[in-house]
C-alpha cells in the first residue's frame, strides 16, 4: 500500500484561511510535482484534499477527480487524518495509493508517527510529497519511506 502527503503549495497571506489560493510560484510548485506524480502513480489511485483551496488547487495539478475531506482541514489533527485515509486498512486496500493533500504541521506530524511510532514535528516543505508504503518483513509490517521531495528538486 502507498501513501502520499503532499503539502501544499505555497499561498497567499490573507484572510480567510480556507479561501487562501496559491501565488503563481505556488502553481509552478503544484504543476511541477503534479507532472512527477503522473509519470509515477499506478493506474489506480485516489486524492483526498483538505476542503482549503490552496489544497484543492495543489490536488488540481494532479487530477481534478479527488475527494473533499473536512477532516484535512487546517485546524484538524493527526487523529482527522488517520480518520480520514484510514491507511493502510481504507482506501489504500482498494486503490492501492492514496494521495493526501493537507497542510503543516499535521502531515509533518502523521509523517512522524507512521515512520517512527511517535507524533513529533517533522516538516514537510511547499508543495512537496512524501510518498510512504507498507511492506511484511520477519512477519512484521512496516512503514517505508519511499520519496521525500519538493518541487525544486524535480526538473
């Protein structure tokens, strides 16, 4: 099973929150890792993006077939998150990969506690993936990190 967080791009600062959209550096930055993922993703995938516009603009660069999740908003926690791609056991087991696009902390934080057992502040930079996967190893399953990047990383 795979999981990818994506954060996304970089946005304006204004009010309200949730209608903040990306800077034109914010959509290079999505169209960018957008076009990495589609060389890369399996035929069968799905998007859930925080209902945030930044987020959904960020998901747009990939596909424009993705689900809206209220639990991905910026104010949610790790526990919304889990609740809301249930991996590995949900979406994952019939999709085969599940793109989350969120915000920071929260994905540096449900990075965190799926690499490492521990909830802790990791950051995941503008507009960059980390792309996660389960494996059985000695009869126990593991989480990997497969790819950690950023947009300026990919040419």
């Amino acid at each position: 099973m795979n999981l990818i967080l994506w954060r996304h791009a970089e946005a304006e600062d204004m009010a309200p929150d949730l209608k903040r959209q990306l800077t034109l550096r914010g959509r290079k930055q999505a169209t960018r890792m957008g076009h990495w993922l589609k060389q890369r993703l399996p035929e069968r995938y799905q998007i859930v993006s925080s209902p945030a516009t930044r987020t959904r603009q960020t998901a747009d660069a990939l596909s424009d077939c993705y689900e809206i999740d209220d639990l991905l908003a910026p104010h949610c926690d790790v526990a919304d998150y889990i609740a809301a791609c249930d991996w590995p056991s949900g979406p994952a087991q019939s999709f085969g990969t599940v793109v989350i696009v969120g915000h920071q902390p929260i994905l540096g934080r449900f990075a965190s506690l799926l690499l490492s057992g521990t909830e802790t502040n990791w950051t995941i930079k503008k507009g960059a993936i980390w792309w996660l996967s389960t494996r059985e190893r000695e009869g126990n399953e593991q989480v990997i990190l497969k790819a950690a990047l950023t947009p300026e990383m990919i040419e």
